[in-house]
C-alpha cells in the first residue's frame, strides 16, 4: 500500500515536468533549453534553501519508512 504512495508522488512530479516542458515545447523552445529552468533554480539557491528543497523532495520516503517501521513494532 505505501509504495502505491511513492509511485502517486513519482507520477505527479513526472506529469508536472512534462507539464513545463510541453508548455515550453510549444512555445517554440527548443528541447536542449527547456531543462535550463532546472539549473537555473539550482544556481541561484542557497545552501538552506537547497536543505529544504532535498527535505521536501525525500519526505515521502521518510513517511511511508517511519509509517512501515511503526507497523513492524506493532506487529511484534
């Protein structure tokens, strides 16, 4: 059941990615620069905004562990 999460987490980033870049596909950017938005936001971030931008991107693998770890104890 928790890895049903983690997939509906992986699909909704995918379909946000191919959101932008579709969007920018037709617009009439080329493909080589509709990544660029990547980097772009990468480059201009501090190291605290970084920490919580990698934090955020990794909670639901934290919540779906503590929530499996939590059902392993009560099985015990």
């Amino acid at each position: 059941m928790k890895i049903k999460i983690l997939l509906i987490y992986a699909v909704l980033a995918i379909l946000g990615l191919s959101i932008v870049i579709s969007i920018d596909w037709l617009t009439g950017t080329p493909f080589s620069r509709s990544f660029s938005f990547l980097t772009s936001i990468l480059v201009t971030t501090t190291f605290q905004e970084l920490v919580v931008i990698i934090v955020f991107l990794f909670l639901p693998v934290i919540q779906v562990a503590l929530e499996a770890r939590q059902k392993k104890k009560q099985r015990q």
